[in-house]
C-alpha cells in the first residue's frame, strides 16, 4: 500500500493561522527548473523540491481556544513534531527539509515547538497501465470511484516523496513509515490509501 499523508482536525472549528514572522509569500523552490511533470512554479507548494530559507516563518499565532496541538498540523503545509521528523529522518536522512517553527496564541504565550515539513523527493509514481484515471499529460484527481494505482519500482527505495505528475498532491508514503508513524502513537494523521503493484 502507499499513503497519501495529511492532517486530519478533529477541531470543531477551522481556526486561523497567522505567520509572525518570514514572508510566505516569498517562499519559493530553489531549483525551479522544468521538467516533464507538474509546473514548478515561483511561489511555496509542494513540488517535491528543497524550498529556499530566506522567507519561511519561525513564529505562527493560532486563534481559538487553547488546545492541544496534534503531532501533525495543517499551517502553509505540514507542521509536525519531532517524533515525526526523528521517524522520517530515520528512514531517510538529510533528504526533507524540516525548519524549526514556534506555535503561539493570541496571547503571544506558547502552544507547541513543531518543523514545517517539506518533502524533497519529486517522482514519478502512479502505474500508467493499472490506474484508471485518464492521464493528460499530468493526473487529476477529481474525486471519482476511478482507481489510482502505485508502481513499487518505481517508487524504489524511498519513504516520503511528491509524485511529479498529481495536480495538488499530497505527500506520499510508504506502507514501512506508516507503521512507524502506527508504532511511534503518531496524533493528528489522516491517511488515504492506494494499492500499489510490482
């Protein structure tokens, strides 16, 4: 199986985040270089590539009550806590980058130290033969029963990757970090699951 990995709230409501610090706007991949799949452009998204440093936030203000802060969070992209960062790290060292960030309240008291997570793995991962979604030059997944197929050889050997030709994804993982996510008591994962073939 290959996961697709986000934030799962179980927040009732969808509070606002706001970066204290950095520009997000100004946030841009460092190599932006075309290449066959999923245009990278000059602005912060995952494209499965390191992202410059100059501009990424260390301080973000969350609104609403104060709550516990889940190991993974959604705030411009994945925020997760060091249990995650040491699991993939283990997996796959000095490939992610992770930039240290510091959650605060309105207050200005502290809520939670979490690493904006950015994966740095951009492949090419989807079975073209077995998936049933129509591949126009890049796949679209627009909420149908179609079936999305990965291929293990070609995801090879790593655990977390951007697959270079889904629109909007999310990061990728493979069944061996999902169980060390399962086994580290990982809080706030929501993983949507795909068959993958040989």
């Amino acid at each position: 199986m290959v996961y697709f990995l986000s934030h799962k709230s179980e927040e009732v409501y969808s509070y606002i985040y706001r970066a204290l610090d950095g520009d997000v706007d100004k946030i841009r991949p460092i190599d932006v270089t075309r290449d066959v799949g999923v245009r990278i452009r000059p602005n912060y998204s995952y494209y499965g590539r390191p992202i410059e440093v100059a501009h990424v936030p260390t301080k973000i203000e969350l609104s609403g009550p104060k709550r516990p802060i889940l190991d993974i969070y959604d705030a411009f992209g994945l925020a997760v806590s060091v249990k995650i960062k040491d699991v993939i790290e283990n997996f796959e060292p000095n490939v992610h980058q992770f930039f240290p960030i510091e959650f605060v309240w309105e207050d200005g008291s502290h809520a939670a130290h979490r690493f904006w997570f950015v994966p740095c793995n951009r492949l090419d991962t989807v079975d073209r033969a077995k998936t049933t979604f129509e591949f126009r030059n890049l796949w679209f997944l627009d909420g149908s029963k179609k079936e999305l197929v990965f291929n293990r050889s070609q995801i090879g050997g790593h655990h977390v990757w951007i697959d270079k030709f889904i629109v909007m994804p999310n990061p990728g993982i493979s069944e061996a970090l999902k169980a060390a996510f399962d086994a580290a008591g990982i809080t706030g994962a929501h993983y949507q699951h795909f068959p993958e073939t040989d």
